[in-house]
C-alpha cells in the first residue's frame, strides 16, 4: 500500500502526516498508470514535494464521502475522470451505456453525470473557502460557454456552475505545478489570474493584458450565429504561441477568462513526466472487484506522442492537446518496455506505441515550436500544406528498437496511422515495415466517409486519397507475402451527411463486401468544430450554411444503411432508399442492396388466414376420408359377421336333423 498515494486518513497518518496539501477528487478507479490523468498529476505534484491523497469516486450523495483527508492546506483538485462522464453514461442516441471500462468490473453507476459540477459542489458545501481546481477532459471542453448535445442548449462555463475557483485546462502538467506553487507562496486563488493554461472568472477585465472580448453569455444563448462566431475565436486562440486570452461577459457575475495554452512539454520534460515513480498497478483495494477493464486495455501499450496536427472537424484534440506535436525519447520508450517483459503477465507482445496518432514523431514544420500553428489553415486538409515535414523514419527507428528486445515477440501498431500522412511519404520504408512486422491480419484506417462533400465538412481529405492508401497497402502486403486487410471505420450523421451521402457510403459498403458490426454515429461532444456546425447548422470558420441531421429517426436511418444486411434493417433502408431518390437499389440485380416485397407478402394477414383455411380444409378431408375408411371397415365387419351368423344357424340346422 506504501507504494501508492494515501486513500484513507490511516493511510495519511502511517506516512508521517497531519495534513494533506492537495485532495485529488476523481471519478475513476485509482489506477497509478501513467495513462491515467490522476496518476500523472498526482505523481508530478508529489515530485515537487507536496502531499496528495486521493479521493476515488466518492459516494456524491454524502458530504462524508469527500471528507476522508479533511480539509487540505492548499486546496482540492477534481477531474471526471479519463473520459467525460456524459459520453462514460451515455451513448449518441442518449441510451445507458451498461459498463464502464474505468471502474471496478466494469461496474456502471460509481460516478455522477457531470461529475466535475456535482464534486465540486459537494466540497463546497462543507469547505466554503478552500480553493478548488478543476481538470481533466470534461472540465477542459467546457472551460467557456458551449453547447451541451444532451439537455440540447447552450450551457455556462463549468466554473461558474461548479463553484470552483480555477480550470487548469489541456494536459495541466505546467499549469499545475504553477497553481500549486503560487498557493504555496501565500497568493489568494482569486489573485491566480496569469498562469497560461487557467480559467478564472473576475468581476472587471482590470488584471487581464489585451483580452479579446467574446460575445456575452447571453448573445450566444439566444443567437446561434454569434455562438457559431464565438466559437471561430476560440478555435483560432488554441495555440499557446499566438492565443490571446479570452474574455465571456456573464452579466452581474462578471467574467470568465481563458488564458492562452500552456506551452507544450518538451522532450525532455515528457520524459520527465513518464519517468516518475508509477506502480503501473491497479490499487490492491479492487483486485477482488474484478479489475479496472481500461487498464488491461492498455497495459502494455507504449505512449509515444501527444498532440495531433491532424485537424479533423469531429476530435476535441484541438481544444484539449493543441496541434503541436509533443513526444517521448526513445530511451524512455525503450526503458518502460524493458519494464513490460519483466511483467508475469506479458506474452512478449506489445499491443501498440503511438498516441493519437501512431506515426506522428515531431511538429508537422519546424516553426510551430517557435511561431505556432497557422490560425487560417491546416496542416493535412485539405492537401498537404507545401510546408509540412513528411518523414516517418524517427518512428521506423523506433520501432526496430522495440522489435530487438529481449522477450518482445510481436510490436503491434493499433491507434491507427493517419494513412493522407503515409501516402504523402515518398519513402515507403515505414508502409512496407508496417505490413511486414506492426499488423495483425487486419490495419484499422479511418476514412470515416467516401463522400467529398461529408469529408470536407469532416476536415478529411478527399476519398481518392484513401484508395491511394488502400492501393499501396495492398501492393506491400502483396511484396511481403501477406494477405491482409484494411478495416475502415465510417461515420454516419455527420453535419453535412444527406441521404444521397448516406447511400454513396451504403453502396461503398456493399462494394467490400463486408458488413460494419459497429456503426458511429456522429457524437456531438463540447468543444468540437463539428458539434457547432451541428448546434447552429454554420460552419464556424466560413459561415457557410451546412444540412445537419438532426431526427433521431433520419439518424437511424443513415446507421441502418451501412448495414442494410441486417433484416431487423430492412424497413429503414428502404424508407432512405425512397428519401434519396434511389429504388434502383431495391431489386434483384447484383448492385442492389435490398429486395423487392413480394406479392404474397404484402397482404401477410390475408395469406395467413388463406393457409389457415386450407390447414383447416385439410384436415376436414382426412377426417372425411377416415370416416368413410372407418364406415367400409364397419360394413365389412358387419357383412362377415352377418356370414358367420347364417353359417352357424345352417350348420345347427343340420344338427338338429
């Protein structure tokens, strides 16, 4: 147990002290992994000299729950957790999810909805003035106003619904140890109001240096092509080199401000971080429970990168880890894999090494690091900008490295490669690599539609060249000897997805020749680009009108299409069929996708009482022919009986004579 952070008072005492410096609220399982947010967060501050204790998934109905430290001396830090707690619950069509991979056994239900608000609110209600921070994803992506797809409006700034006192947004490892450090030094969490990567709120701007004014909370409430302006601003202030802070006006509550980014780690600051004395264990407290399932997941994986300069429309990377890509040395990598194959439980196989993006290995241009992101355009979409830096061979590298260590089998790749990235490569090193050690049978793509038109709303580039990839992939597959397959994920409702878009994906679908088990549908989460055009139906950047679909039935609809093998399907596939103008596709033909009703089936009633009728005649002629059999038989009886009896009376007769 002296291994981990204390998570009880007994705990706290055995280690020497009378008081906590921090109380670490979260809505996960206590797991003292490095992919695990708490874990990281705690351990940094716990470098840096202070005392945490952690609080796991507090029962939210009992103040006592959150009293197990008492009241820490600098203050409390509360996170949802690794996911938000909303998407934890619930999936798009707003339905219980029935596990939850981040609790013991996959238990549901050990966390509130909107955990950040409800935790907060617990501890405020017994410490009135003790500082609180929120963290983690779910506070993150609703550091400012934003829509909220599950009650459908546009909700405040988590801080003001939280009664907390700071957000630490991003990744926090900066932003953290700086809070932590101005509480130490004496200064009121109402004073913290220049540390980049933080939310604060104030009554008056006087503190904040050449902030951009947002629209009001209020404006935005009400007018959805404000919300959709805003929203441009803020996507545009993501990058910590070029971001000014931003200002929300809440009426007779004041301001909420975000300070730009933290800047990203550097490579040896992320060492730093992964360095730290983890256990990489689940606490002992749940071994009994069955396990903490997004640990097995992931327990043998190796994070190599964060950030993404991918760009697409639908991820919260953006907002949450920046574009600038940040990443792991390889000697770091390299020591906790010689770490994995001393495991009992590791076969020699590590599961995968990458990040967001697996092949991602530095910045997409040597000046982001000191001039940041372009605001006005993208790296990859929709083409390769002319300055973007190609070159998989660090990666490569690497992953030879992995491959030679003793008791290593097998380096599988599975976060998914960013394939426009690949294609883009001149050097077809890493593709044929790829192939020949990092695949399983099967290599998970995302090309997410086949539509122009979707992709483009999607931030994706344009389907050809996805089938350049598959092109590729195929001929390197065929070089070494290989039969393996690329398996697509599609995404289905995406705003700017008709049903004329919806059935082009259907027929790419039929042209595989493969049915989709799973189905996404377009999820909108706080704080993506595709969840305001899918709010205010405009695309925030070029105020361009975009469909949005919107009816649960429509979405149904556009799932059932990508599986229209499914009977149970049958119905909705050709109801999108009608709406799109397509019944060529109802027939018998080879391009079809579903067949026509035959005759005798439409009137399914009249022809159950028509077999009934002749089950029922049938029955009435056998019955009648057993009758008349029976009958015959009575008559044959009687007629030899009537013999007999004649014979006998003869035979009697003469007898008597």
């Amino acid at each position: 147990m002296q291994d981990f952070l204390p998570v009880t008072r007994k705990e706290m005492k055995e280690r020497g002290w009378e008081q906590a410096d921090f109380v670490y609220v979260t809505g996960d399982a206590y797991v003292d992994h490095p992919s695990f947010g708490t874990a990281i967060i705690s351990r940094l501050l716990e470098s840096r000299g202070y005392k945490v204790g952690i609080i796991s998934q507090p029962d939210w109905r009992k103040k006592e729950s959150i009293q197990v430290f008492g009241e820490p001396r600098l203050g409390f830090l509360v996170s949802a957790g690794n996911m938000d707690s909303m998407v934890n619950h619930y999936t798009v069509s707003k339905k219980h999810r029935q596990k939850d991979s981040y609790s013991p056994g996959g238990k549901m239900g050990l966390r509130p909805d909107r955990a950040v608000i409800v935790y907060s609110n617990l501890i405020r209600q017994t410490y009135k003035k003790t500082p609180i921070i929120l963290g983690g994803i779910e506070a993150s992506l609703r550091r400012l106003a934003h829509y909220d797809y599950w009650e459908n409006k546009v909700k405040h700034s988590v801080l003001l619904d939280s009664g907390a006192d700071l957000i630490s947004y991003g990744m926090g490892e900066h932003s953290i140890v700086e809070i932590a450090d101005s509480l130490e030094s004496g200064i009121p969490v109402e004073e913290i109001t220049y540390i980049p990567g933080t939310v604060f709120k104030c009554k008056d701007l006087d503190r904040v240096y050449e902030p951009i004014l947002l629209p009001s909370f209020d404006e935005v409430k009400e007018d959805k092509k404000i919300y959709a302006e805003s929203f441009a601003v803020q996507y545009e202030n993501t990058d910590p080199f070029t971001a000014r802070p931003l200002a929300e006006f809440y009426g007779s509550r004041g301001y909420i401000v975000q300070n730009p980014p933290a800047k990203p780690l550097t490579q040896t600051e992320m060492d730093d971080v992964y360095a730290l004395p983890y256990t990489e264990r689940i606490h002992p407290m749940y071994e009994k429970l069955g396990g903490i399932p997004a640990l097995e997941e992931i327990k043998f994986s190796l994070t190599s990168n964060r950030g993404c300069f991918g760009g697409c429309n639908f991820c919260a990377l953006t907002f949450h880890q920046g574009r600038i890509l940040q990443t792991r040395s390889h000697e770091s990598l390299i020591r906790e894999a010689e770490r994995m194959t001393k495991d009992p439980e590791f076969k020699g196989y590590i599961h995968d090494v990458g990040g967001p993006t697996a092949d991602f290995r530095q910045t997409s241009c040597q000046k982001q690091l000191t001039k940041g992101v372009c605001k006005n355009k993208q790296c990859l979409f929709p083409e390769p900008c002319k300055n973007l830096t190609v070159d998989h061979s660090d990666y490569v590298s690497l992953l030879r490295k992995l491959r030679k260590l003793s008791g290593v089998k097998k380096v599988f790749i599975r976060s998914g490669v960013r394939f426009d990235y690949v294609v883009a490569d001149r050097d077809k090193t890493f593709l044929r690599e790829l192939v020949e050690h990092h695949v399983s049978g099967q290599l998970r793509v995302a090309p997410e539609h086949v539509s122009d038109q979707v992709l483009k709303y999607m931030g994706k580039p344009s389907h050809s060249v996805y089938e350049k990839f598959l092109h590729e992939y195929n001929a390197a597959n065929k070089k070494t000897g290989k039969q393996q397959y690329a398996v697509p994920y599609f995404m289905s409702s995406h705003p700017g997805c008709t049903m004329k878009e919806a059935v082009k994906l259907a027929e790419y679908v039929r042209d595989l020749g493969f049915t989709p088990e799973q189905v996404q549908d377009f999820y909108p989460t706080p704080s993506t680009l595709s969840t305001c055009m899918y709010y205010t139906g405009i695309h925030p950047l070029t105020g361009e009108k975009v469909y949005v679909p919107r009816n649960p039935h429509e979405k149904a609809i556009q799932r059932a299409l990508m599986q229209y093998k499914n009977p149970e399907n049958r119905e909705l596939v050709l109801e999108g069929l009608k709406i799109a103008g397509r019944m060529d596709l109802v027939g018998y033909g080879p391009k079809c996708l579903i067949r026509p009703i035959r005759e005798h089936s439409k009137n399914t009633s009249s022809e159950s009482r028509s077999d009934k009728n002749r089950r029922s005649s049938g029955k009435t002629k056998t019955a009648d022919r057993k009758n008349r059999s029976g009958g015959k038989q009575a008559n044959v009886r009687t007629q030899t009986n009537t013999r007999k009896n004649t014979a006998e009376k003869k035979k009697n007769r003469g007898g008597r004579r």
